[in-house]
C-alpha cells in the first residue's frame, strides 16, 4: 500500500538528509515535490495545497532552521502533519447504549460491503462482544446467501432474511431477533447501488429511523480515489456518517482516499481491508500509517498480530524443543500456520522499519502457495516420518510427493530447509548460551523458502 507515494517521500526525504544546512530555498523546493507526490496518489488538490502550506510555516522557522539534523527534523514534521491529516488518532466504535446496539453498514455496490460486515462481526466478536449479523440488501439475494454462509462459518446469529420482505420490516424483526439471541449488536448489511441516487437514500433513512444506530459506517472500495471521497461526502450529507471504513487498501498503491477522506468529509476512518480473508479488518491508526507511508515501519502493528496469531504457550514449548534439539516436522508446521496468520509476506514486511528503502526486497516476490505445498508435504508423512525425518528415505519420499500432489525435488527442498532451521535455531540458542555452538553456516540456497 502506498508504494507511490512513498516511493516518491523517500528521494525528496534523501536528498534532505545529504544536506548539512537546510536554506529557506531547499526547504521550498523539497515541498513542492512533496506537492506534486500527494497529488500523484491522487490526494484531493486542496488537500493538498494546505497540508504542504502547514508544513512550511512550521519547516521554515527555529524548529528546523536551528536544528542539529535539521533534514530529520523536517521529516519529523512531515510525519505529525502526515497523521493529523488522517484524524491524529484512532477513533474506536461507539457501541453504549441498550443492546442491541444498531451499526448500519452501508454503501456502493461492489465495494465490498457485505464481506466488510462479516470482517466486522468478526472483530467485534473477537473482543467480547455477541454481533448479531442481518443481510437487509432484498434486491441482490446472492448477498443474503453470502452472509448467511459467513456467519455460519463465523458461528454467529444471524436474522435469515427473504428478498420478499421490505428492509424496513426486516429492520424491525432482526430487533427482536437479536434481544432473543442475546446479541449486544446488530451489525446491517444494507443495500447498495451503482450510483448514489435519491430512492437508495430515502431507503437509508427510514432504516435509521427504525434502528437508531449509534454507528453509520460507510463501506468505500480505496481504489477509487477521488471517487471514494466524494461518496463518502454524498453519504456523510445525506445520512451523517459516523465513519469510514476503507476496502482493498493492500493493493491501492496511491493512497489519495486514505489521505483525504478525513480532511475533506470529516468522518473519521475507523477500519480498514488489508486482504480478503476473515481476518484481514485492522484498526485504523494515523499515526502508524503515517509512519508505513514515510517507511518507518509499524512495529506496534506487527507485534498485535504476533500477539493474535502466536500461543505463549505454544512458543514456550518450542523454545524449549529447540533447547533440547527435540524440534519436528510437526512443530514445524505449527509455526508456519501462525506466521500465515500474521497477513503475507509482503504485509509482514512493510512494517519493519527501513524495508521501504531495500530496492530488492521490493522487487521479491512470494508464491504464497509455496506454503499450501508445504502443508500438504507435511499432512502426506506419518507421524513416525514427521517425528524422526532420518526415516525418509528414497522410497518414502517418493510415496510423500506421490500423495501430497508434489514432486520429490519438493520434497527434499522442504526437508533442507527444515534442517536449515534448527541448524539455525542451534547456532543462536548456542550465542545465547542455549546450547553448544555448531560450525558451519546456513545455507540459503535451495532452502524451502518460496521466494
């Protein structure tokens, strides 16, 4: 996400940094590039014009002027303008009030709407809540069968809607429904359109009226730049959002939505999509973004997803294994599916600091279904096979490729690279005085690594 206009920050930010003294005139200069970067990802023109106008009457004075690493300090400045220009801080969902409390999704057709509710319901139910899911868009009954399936696989309530009821009355049942299910929030999936028009909005109303929701939350697709930002205007106009949340950020390279909707409607953005699966809904901090845009990283980011997606129980018993050398393919396993919960490879990577400038890294590129490959390598071995790999011999290998659908090159691909693991983890428990240091150093080439 932000590839551009990050791409772009940084030579501005470089050529800054190669400068002893910072003159009034370099400052000047390295602005007006800074304009012309937001402006290529799309930022709104205005947007822009006075968020480079607030950095100047801060970058020209004392603060930078008189500064012992005055370029640092300009970058400094461009990161807090950076974020108050996203809203500053989070903004969590208000949901007080006498369950159930109402949140109406709503929003164009194929932004993503319907998905984002399920994503949603997810979260909320994640962090204690009991989100009671209603599919309220009668005119697209594929997206009453979509997140009626979603919420099964998300063991949730959900209100069974039929396309041959009003929204208006099923507004009024899913009420009931939820009070008798227990549920604390109802999270409604509304219709959409391809365009805003005044029948979508006068629908929307009157589904206000009924639900009182303490969130109206607007589904926008972030690939649409400019356009995001002028739905969310029409939206914010007609029904007073109370925020946003924005789609498919992983994949918008410019990221002019994310930086204008805030400035340009006021409406904060609460949630955004990083990818399609369940999991894929973070928080919205401006603070972090601003730091992944100027690429410094999101350490905070990384360590709650570790935090989600890593047992401390588990990772004790691990460690303790490769103390003891006793590590197995099993163990194995069960570390790369909690690293694939952590996102891609990609998105791991873009929140350490520094990553950004590594012309390499970004040029790598992960076939994620090398570790589906992996998986089912491993799933083919018995348990004796995944326990004690000096087993696998010849014929055994050939039977494990034969069953996993793979080659026995794979095969042994992976099983180096397991050995390059431990090999690894020895030579580190041996640094930290976990065990003997063993020569040799661990080879990459070859190893089971999909890039």
């Amino acid at each position: 996400m932000f590839d551009t206009l990050s791409g772009k920050l940084e030579k501005v930010f470089k050529n800054l940094r190669g400068l002893g003294k910072l003159s009034e005139s370099n400052i000047k200069e390295a602005l007006r590039e800074v304009r012309m970067a937001l402006l290529e990802a799309d930022v709104h023109y205005k947007v822009a014009k006075d968020f480079v106008a607030g950095i100047g009457e801060r970058a020209v004075g004392q603060e930078v002027m008189q500064s012992l690493t005055p370029g640092q300090q300009v970058i400094k400045i461009v990161h807090e303008e950076l974020a108050a220009l996203m809203g500053g801080s989070a903004e969590p969902l208000k949901l007080s009030g006498r369950p159930p409390v109402a949140v109406m999704m709503v929003g164009l057709q194929g932004s993503g709407k319907t998905t984002t509710t399920g994503k949603l319901a997810r979260k909320l139910a994640s962090d204690g809540r009991r989100p009671c899911l209603v599919p309220a868009d009668v005119y697209r009954p594929a997206a009453i069968e979509q997140l009626v399936t979603l919420a099964g696989q998300l063991k949730l309530p959900v209100y069974a809607s039929k396309s041959s009821q009003t929204p208006e009355r099923i507004a009024e049942e899913a009420l009931n429904f939820a009070r008798q299910e227990n549920c604390d929030t109802l999270l409604v999936d509304t219709a959409g359109r391809l365009h805003i028009d005044s029948e979508l909005m006068e629908e929307l109303s009157r589904l206000k009226t009924i639900l009182s929701p303490a969130e109206v939350l607007l589904v926008a697709d972030s690939m649409t730049g400019q356009d995001a930002v002028q739905i969310a205007g029409a939206f914010n106009e007609k029904l007073g959002l109370t925020g946003v949340i924005l789609t498919k950020l992983d994949g918008d390279a410019r990221g002019g939505a994310a930086l204008s909707i805030r400035s340009v409607t006021s409406c904060p953005i609460k949630f955004v999509g990083v990818g399609e699966k369940m999991d894929a809904l973070e928080v919205f901090y401006p603070d972090r973004m601003s730091s992944r845009i100027l690429g410094m990283g999101d350490v905070l980011t990384m360590i709650e997803k570790a935090q989600e997606a890593f047992d401390e129980k588990e990772a004790e018993e691990i460690a303790r294994k490769f103390r003891q050398d006793a590590f197995t393919l099993e163990d194995f396993l069960a570390q790369l599916q909690q690293v694939r919960k952590m996102g891609s490879f990609e998105q791991i990577m873009s929140m350490l600091p520094g990553m950004g400038a590594l012309k390499e890294l970004k040029k790598l590129k992960v076939d994620e279904k090398e570790f589906v490959r992996m998986e089912a390598i491993i799933r083919s071995m018995t348990r004796e096979e995944r326990r004690n790999v000096d087993v696998l011999n010849a014929s055994r290998r050939r039977r494990i490729a034969s069953g996993s659908g793979t080659s026995v090159q794979d095969v042994n691909r992976l099983l180096k690279g397991y050995e390059d693991s431990r090999r690894m983890m020895r030579q580190m428990m041996g640094g930290l005085g976990g065990g003997k240091k063993k020569k040799g150093k661990v080879r990459r080439k070859g190893s089971f690594f999909p890039f």
